[in-house]
C-alpha cells in the first residue's frame, strides 16, 4: 500500500506551462486514508536540477538516505492530485525528521504559516490563542461501514 512519506517515481506528463513533468520521483504527501480509499493520490514534485533549497517550500533530501540517484530538493509549491496508475517504482520512505520539516514547508505553501526569519509562524495571532475540541462519534449509514465523524468546536 502507499503511504505518505513515501517516495515514488511517476509519469507526470503530460503538463503545462511551469509543472514539473517526465517519469520523476514525487513524494506522496496525502493521509494514508485517502491513499488507501482513493483511485487518486495528493504528491509534490522533486527534481535535482536546484543543488540546494532556495525558498522556504523546499526541502533538501540526501541520496545516501533515499536511493535517488542525486540530491534532490522536494518542491512543496510544486503540489499535485494524480491518478495512482501514474505511480511506478516505490523509492524509499522518508524519515519523521524530514516529514516534519516537509509540514512546515507544506504549511508555508499552502498559506496556513507565514515564513519569517526562517521560523514557522501562524498566520494569524488569534490563532494561538484558539483550541480546538475534538469529539468522535460513529454514524452507521445504509449500505456503508461505520464511519469516525470528527467535530471540532473552536473557542477562545
């Protein structure tokens, strides 16, 4: 099964404009529920053309570490939903270490932090100042399984 952390190579052509494309290794960056459900799959780019990370949606991964043949830097601004017949080769699996930095860059690329001074922010101040309660339910719907249905109740 897929899981997320995973590297694999894909087809990811045909593209337009500015995507990366070609057979390339791409990072699965999806929940492992989705890549377990869902025909398609959520991956980021990762090219070897940059020798290093210049902006603060790149990550550095070695090639000792994974098995790529070359350094490579993930492109988290690079982001997107394919089919997973496009999936080829399974590469490796990357370290916790690494996916906790690929969060932090994917939270700067999506827009949920802001990047200053090389340090994650929350965009918004108020954001700190907010906790979410989680409460868990089961629903039981005709014809499908249990289902966990999240609520979260945002208070001050």
């Amino acid at each position: 099964m897929v899981k997320r952390g995973d590297i694999y190579f894909a087809d990811l052509s045909p593209v337009v404009g500015s995507e990366q494309g070609g057979i390339r290794p791409v990072l699965i960056i999806q929940n492992n529920l989705g890549n377990h459900f869902s025909p398609t799959i959520i991956v980021a780019a990762i090219t070897a053309k940059i020798a290093k990370p210049k902006l603060p949606t790149h990550i550095g991964i070695n090639s000792k570490k994974t098995g790529i043949e070359r350094d490579s830097v993930i492109l988290l601004e690079q982001i997107r939903t394919i089919d997973k017949v496009r999936l080829k080769e399974r590469v490796c699996h990357l370290e916790i270490e690494v996916m906790n930095a690929v969060d932090q860059a994917l939270g700067v690329s999506i827009g949920i932090h802001e990047e200053k001074n090389s340090t994650v922010k929350p965009t918004k101040k108020a954001d700190t100042n907010v906790k979410a309660q989680v409460s868990t339910k089961t629903t039981k719907k005709t014809n499908t399984a249990n289902a966990n249905v999240h609520t979260y109740n945002y208070v001050k």
